[in-house]
C-alpha cells in the first residue's frame, strides 16, 4: 500500500508537506503535517490514480473528522496536519494540502 504527498508553491506563499512519501503502513495510523509561510485556511485533497482531485476539507479553526479522517489546524507552528486512523487499502492516494492566503 503506498500514500504519496505532494508540495504545492503558489506565489510568494510556499506550502511544504511531510513526509513526501509513505508506504506499506496498512491498519497503522497516519499524520501528514503541512506547513505554511501564511495561512489563513487549509485545504485538503485526495487524488487517487486517474481520478480528479476530491475536496477533503476546509479549515480556519480546530479540528474536523469524517470517519477515519482528521483535520487540525495550527496557527501558532502555520500548519495543518491530515490524520488517518486505521489505514485501509482503499486510503492509497495522493494527498494534497493547499492555502488561502489574505
């Protein structure tokens, strides 16, 4: 089973994630971290292979949860961190975080 993270630069604003791969970890837990230079609000996405990019979440604040999935936001370190619970050969994807930015 194999998890890919990509980096994203938009403009000045440099979005970095880690770790840049992860693999054979299935029915672990998983976090990904992505930090930002600014942020305002978080997005993630899930693109698994020949597929469009699917909206995971939007986040300005705290935490939110879908089933396995967790989003949290950190404004004191800039970043936010995806958390899968439980991984599951159907979680084997790219996963995408994004900034908005004021």
């Amino acid at each position: 089973m194999f998890f890919f993270v990509l980096s994203e630069v938009y403009g000045q604003d440099a979005v970095t994630q880690y770790p840049p791969e992860i693999t054979d970890f299935e029915g672990q837990n998983v976090t990904l971290n992505c930090s930002y230079s600014s942020l305002q609000t978080a997005f993630w996405y899930r693109q698994y292979p020949d597929g469009a990019l699917q909206y995971l979440f939007r986040i300005y604040t705290g935490e939110q949860q879908t089933k396995r999935i967790t989003a949290t936001m950190n404004y004191r370190e800039k970043g936010s961190n995806l958390s899968i619970t439980r991984t599951e050969v159907t979680d084997a994807a790219t996963y995408v975080c994004a900034a908005e930015t004021q």
